[in-house]
C-alpha cells in the first residue's frame, strides 16, 4: 500500500500521507511526497494542501533509519522540492509536528492547524538538532530568542503560541482538511505569494553577539557535556550572519557530527528503550487492564501527596488515609503548597490547581477506601507496619481492587502474604518526588496475577510516568544496583579519594551532581536508619559505611544540619569543603585497616560505573529485569544517570563488553571476590564478542 495518495478538492491537490504509527518521515514517504509535489505541478489544482491520516502530523525523521546507510531521497530533497513548488502549498497539521515533519511544515509556504496541534523541533532530546533547515527557517519566523527556545529545549508548543510566533499561520477547532482547502483556495483567490520562509531575512541588530553568549552561557550549564545543545546556537546565529544555503549547509554538518556521535546512539537508544519498558514480556494481547477511576492513598507524607498529585494532574479522584486528622492536614497541606509552587513558576494555572484538589480527598477511617479501584500504600518503610496495613486493606477493600505498595525494597511477597488476595498485590515504586520523576518501578510478586502487572503498568502511561518491571528481591532493580554504586564510592573514599575529588570526578563524567554531596542533600541519616534494620550481609561489609555512620553519630546528617561529607552555609546553603570530614575518613580508614593511596578520577568513575554494571548484570541472571535496556530506562529517569551515556547497560555495549569484564576481574585480584565477583553473563559475553543489546534482542 502506498503511504501517499492524491485527490483534488474544491480546485485543491490534496496530498495525504499514512505512514502509522506517526507518519515517520520514512524513505517511501519522502520518495512519496516528491512524486506527488511533481506530478502535482502539471495537474489542474490551483494550490497543494498536505495533510496526514492517522493520529499525527509527520512526528520527525524515521529515527530507525538512523545508524544505517542513508537512502535518498532525503529529507532536505523533500524540503527543497515544497518549497519550490510553483502552486503554494499549505500545510494541514494535526496531532504533533516534531523534527523533520515541522521542518517539512515550514517548507510549505503557509501552515494551518488544529487548536489541539502541536508542534516542535525535539531533536536535542535524541542528541541531534534540526538538520533540515529549523535552525535556519524557525529564527526567521519567529525571531532567534523564540527558536533558540524552541530548539535547545526541545520541547513542543501549542498551536496557538505557535501562531503568536508566526511559527503558524492559521488556527482552526475542527474539520481540518476542510479548513486547509478552503484556506488554499483563499490564498489562491487572492493570489497570494509564495510565501518561502528562506526569503525572510533577520535583523542583526535583534540578535547581537551577546545574546548568543548569554544563551550559551545557559544551555552549556544545563546541558553538562552534551554537545548538540550548543551546535544548535551556532546553526541559529549563522542564520544571521549568513545567507540561507550557507547556514544549511553549516547545519547539515553539524547534524551530521550528531548523528554519528556515541551521545546521539546512547539518546536515540533510550528513545526506543522507554518504548519498549512499558510492553510486558510474554503477556497474553488480550490480557484484561482493570479500569482505575478512583485511588486511595495509604500515608499523607512527602511520598503519599506527590503520589496523590500524579492522580489528580490527570482527573483522577484521590483519596488520602492518614492515621490522624491533623496528619491528614499536614499531607492536603503540603500538597497544596506544591501545587501552589507549580502555579508560581507558571506551569499551571489556578484553575488548574483548583481543579486538581478538588479531586483530593482524606479520611482516617479505612472504610473510607472500600470503594476504590486502587490503593497505593506509601507508609513509614517497615515491612510489620505495612503487613498490617495490607491486613486492613484486604478486610475493607473491594473485590477485584489494586493493592499496591510504594516500599522502595521491602519483599513484596511477604506484605502480598498478609492478604487473603496476593494476585491483587504488586508494588508500584515511586521516585522522589513523586509528582516529578518520571520513573515508576512496577514490581511484580510471586502470585501477582497478569491482570494486576497490567493494570499497573498501564495506569503508569495514563499519570504520565515511564514503567520498569522488576522481580522481587532486596531493592528490585535500581536500588539494589544504586546500593552497589553507593558501596564503590564509599570504597574509593575510604581508600584514598576525598569527597571533593569523588564528586568533581563523576560530575566530569556527566552525573548532574556527585554522590556524596547527594547523599547531604537527601540526608545522610536516611540510609543510617535503614541500615539499623538490616542484616550484616544487607548492610555489607563495614568499610562500605563505616564514615557516613561516623558522620551521623556526629550529628553531621548533611544539608539538614549545615555539615555532612561538606561545610554548608546556614543562609546561603552554599557548599565548601570541611577538613573535618577528611579527618573523620582517615580515622575510619585507619579503624578499618585500609591504606589509604593516591586513587585517579578515571579509576574512580570506572569502578563506581562498572560496579553498577556488573550488578546490572547479575539483575538479568537473575531475570529480575526483563531487559538490558528496562535497566537503562531505570538509571536514566530515576537516578540521574546522564541520557548521553544511554544508561549502564548500554554503557557497558559502548565501552566494550570485554574491556569492562578485564577491568572488573582486575578489581576482583585487587579487591577480593566478595565485593567485584563478576557477573557470569558478563563473562559470557565478554566470551562471545556480545553485547548487553544484541544479549537482548535475542530474548524478546
Ligand atoms: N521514528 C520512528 N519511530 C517512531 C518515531 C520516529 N520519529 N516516533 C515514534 N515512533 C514509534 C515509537 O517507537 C512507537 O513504536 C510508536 O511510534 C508510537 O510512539 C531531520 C533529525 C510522536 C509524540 O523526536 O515524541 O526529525 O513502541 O509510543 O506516546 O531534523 O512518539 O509502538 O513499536 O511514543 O503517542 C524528531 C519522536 C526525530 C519525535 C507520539 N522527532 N516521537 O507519542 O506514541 S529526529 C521526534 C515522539 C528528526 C530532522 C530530525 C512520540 C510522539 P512502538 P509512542 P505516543
């Protein structure tokens, strides 16, 4: 079936593409849209309209393509062949014009879209930037503070703030092909140019040289090592400083050193790697989702009202349990101070806030929760305190209601086993805080039924998080590795690093911040409570802990109480280094027998990664992960791991599996088997010349 037809409506050649899932800019669409552009030319349509079946608007360039030899027709053939078509052509956006399908957009000569519409130039989120002339045609439009906007955030407008940017020239509620037609038919009535936006020149004066510095300045920070950020800022100042062939061609070089950078593969890995999370491996197609109109929410605290608020963003009612009424105070009023501070950065309006807590709703009596369709329990991390939550649960809650439990490592199982209807109990882990991070740990047990996996994996899409299943076992997927990460920092301190070197040499890598001076944000004292329940062999061994306790018996529990690995300033909060630190790491050294030596940035990352790495691998032994890349979807959305690494597992495949293997059989000589005991799939692996994706693969 071809993906391209043509029709002519009221005088108008309507070219109408159909590429499902979201009319990817794929090699038959491109060869597709030139043949009906050209043939189009000599037919008897006064004007062309390009319009898309489906659910969207071409949503970019066909990502699988990229990595593989390029087929022409290109992109920028289709562009030039739009744009130099003697009839007008309109272009009739509905869904979402991102990337390469706004550009296409923008080749046109006028554009008009659904109110519902959106449309963006996403690439940076792939690594990549505009390479078929956004850079070039998105500043002469809307002006070069708008599209530098636009481009380095990479993220999608409405319709309507894209017609105040001049972005689009029309907005209309419905019936959009017949609103394009008529509007086609309008323009060539009133013989209307040809309107190409490479003819429009930019002021130089609105766009100086330090306003350029000034957005580099920006982006650079928070783009932390990326490189495509900045790229973008030299392709949007050349369209000012140079005539448009010239900037295409600056862009096409600099989108062709994108594409074929390890960043770009590592973000256009986890593109398809948060895609491919959400599909349950082995699930009957025709497995039942539970419908989920309703919540209750076990705990009132920080975890509880920003669980509440995932809910209520997306009109769902919640409702919240407390122990106590002036508990249950505190949670609706710390979720109203959230929101509050969401309405004050502009992210939400107070309509909005005042729709979404109308939704919320509290009680203290366990009754008040007979009716929903799911509970998530999100109480103080003990497994007795939630046996006996979940023992209530099952006595008031409906038949055929989703028990859910937010424990961060607590065994599943054995709180499933206080119930009389384990199949209706999965975990569902959340990240703080919770109305922010976009990962959602979905944990099944050993008797939870398919129905209750999918019905949680599903309601994730719907609050807008990304899902990653996970077996049960101490920690499930990420922090069973995270503990693993935390232990090798812990290791590389005692024996030789300081928090400064430690934090600096993992920022250099491309963590957002160092792991010791996240532990003083997060509290020092968290992970020194949880250990005082734990078992010695969940503890591990002393050296691995032996300073932060120090540091807690000393009352130094981090940002909370102006002291931790590092010095804070009670106003300012700013950051400075304390020698009493180093002299509480040399005495813990010195306590536990460890000499201490000069460590290098490059063995510290190298260890603190592959530490991850290896537990990574001994997660898929032990089927806990359904894949490779699910752990990559973990790291990247739930710790800060930098989307330009593509995550540990991923990582691992860049670096090469039997290099990594070597250097961790090395720490194992150095360091004992009891900490580096290398994975065995990775020494297959690294035997079979294989990687962590095509290991993968071969599996799904
Ligand atoms: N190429 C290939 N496959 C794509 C795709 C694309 N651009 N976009 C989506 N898919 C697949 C996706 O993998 C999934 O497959 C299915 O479609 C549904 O997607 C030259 C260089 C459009 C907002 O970055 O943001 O243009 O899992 O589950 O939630 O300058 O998809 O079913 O097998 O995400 O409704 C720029 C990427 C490309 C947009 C829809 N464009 N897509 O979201 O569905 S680079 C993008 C999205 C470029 C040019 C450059 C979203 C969506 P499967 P989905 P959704």
């Amino acid at each position: 079936m071809s993906v391209v037809s043509y029709e002519i409506i009221d005088g108008v050649g309507v070219i109408r593409l159909n590429n499902p899932p979201v009319n990817a800019l794929s090699y038959a669409l491109r060869e597709g849209i030139i043949d009906a552009v050209n043939a189009a030319q000599a037919d008897a349509s006064r004007a062309l309209v390009i319009v898309c079946d489906g659910r969207t608007f071409v949503a970019g360039a066909d990502i699988t393509e990229f990595g593989k030899p390029a087929r022409e027709p290109s992109t920028t053939t289709v562009i030039a062949t739009i744009e130099q078509s003697a009839k007008l052509v309109v272009a009739a956006i509905h869904g979402t014009a991102l990337g390469g399908g706004f550009e296409l957009a923008l080749a046109c000569h006028y554009r008009c879209a659904l109110s519902s519409a959106k449309v963006g130039l996403p690439e940076v989120k792939l690594g990549l930037l505009p390479g078929a002339g956004g850079t070039q045609r998105a500043p002469r439009l809307a002006g070069v503070d708008a599209a530098l906007e636009l481009i380095t955030s990479g993220n999608a407008i409405s319709a309507s703030k894209a017609l105040s940017l001049n972005l689009i020239d029309r907005v209309v509620d419905d019936e959009l092909l017949a609103a394009a037609v008529s509007y086609a038919v309008e323009l060539a009535d009133a013989g209307a140019e040809l309107k190409k936006v490479r003819d429009i020149s930019i002021d130089p004066a609105t766009a100086p040289a330090e306003l350029f510095d000034k957005w580099r300045k920006t982006v650079g920070k928070k783009a932390r090592g990326q490189t495509a950020p900045l790229l973008i800022i030299d392709c949007v100042a050349a369209a000012v400083t140079l005539p448009m062939d010239e900037g295409l061609v600056q862009e096409r070089a600099h989108f062709t050193s994108c594409v074929s950078s390890p960043q770009s593969a590592a973000m256009r890995h986890l593109f398809f790697a948060e895609r491919a999370s959400a599909k349950i491996k082995g699930l009957a197609k025709d497995t039942a989702v539970r419908e989920v109109k309703s919540v209750g929410i076990i705990g009132g605290g920080t975890m509880g009202g920003g669980i509440a608020m995932n809910f209520a963003n997306v009109g769902i009612a919640v409702t919240i349990l407390e122990v106590s009424g002036e508990a249950l105070q505190r949670g609706l009023d710390l979720v109203r101070k959230n929101y509050g501070i969401t309405v004050s950065k502009g992210k939400l309006s107070e309509q909005q806030m005042n729709d979404c807590l109308a939704l919320i709703d509290g009680t203290t009596d366990y009754e008040g929760l007979c009716d929903v369709d799911m509970i998530i329990e999100a109480a103080f991390e003990n497994l007795e305190v939630k046996q006996q939550i979940f023992a209530k649960l099952d006595a008031v809650c409906k038949p055929g209601a989703i028990l859910a439990t937010n424990t961060s490592y607590q065994d599943v199982d054995q709180i499933a086993a206080a119930t009389s209807r384990p199949e209706d109990v999965v975990g569902m882990h959340f990240f703080s805080p919770a109305n922010v991070m976009k990962l959602l740990e979905v944990v099944r047990g050993e008797k939870s039924s398919p129905v209750t996996v999918n019905t949680a994996m599903k309601i994730a899409k719907t609050i807008n998080k990304i899902p990653a299943l996970a077996g049960v076992c101490y920690g499930f997927i990420g922090n069973r590795m995270f503990r693993n990460y935390i232990a090798e920092t812990q290791r590389c301190l005692i024996g030789g690093g300081t928090p400064e070197q430690i934090d600096n040499a993992m920022q250099q890598w491309g963590m957002a911040m160092g792991p010791l001076s996240v532990n003083d944000l997060s509290g020092i004292d968290i992970s020194y409570a949880a250990r005082q329940t734990q078992t010695q062999e969940q503890k591990g061994e002393p050296a691995c802990y032996a300073i932060p306790d120090a540091l807690v018996e000393m009352g130094r529990k981090g940002q909370k109480t102006g002291a931790g690995y590092y010095r804070y300033d009670a106003k300012t909060r700013a950051k400075s280094s304390d020698p009493i630190a180093m002299e509480v790491v040399e005495a813990m050294a010195a306590k536990h027998g460890v000499e201490r030596r000069p460590i290098s940035d490059e063995e510290i990352q190298n260890r603190v990664i592959y530490a991850l790495i290896n537990e990574g691998a001994k997660i898929l032994e032990d089927g806990i992960a359904q894949r490779p890349s699910d752990i990559d979807v973990v790291f990247t959305n739930g710790y800060a791991f930098p989307v330009f690494r593509g995550g540990p597992m991923h990582y691992a495949d860049a670096v090469g599996i039997k290099k990594v293997y070597d250097s961790i059989c090395s720490y194992r000589d150095q360091f004992g088997e009891a900490i580096w005991k290398p994975s065995a799939l990775l020494a297959q692996l690294a035997s079979e010349g294989k990687t962590f994706n095509q290991w993968g693969q071969e599996r799904e």
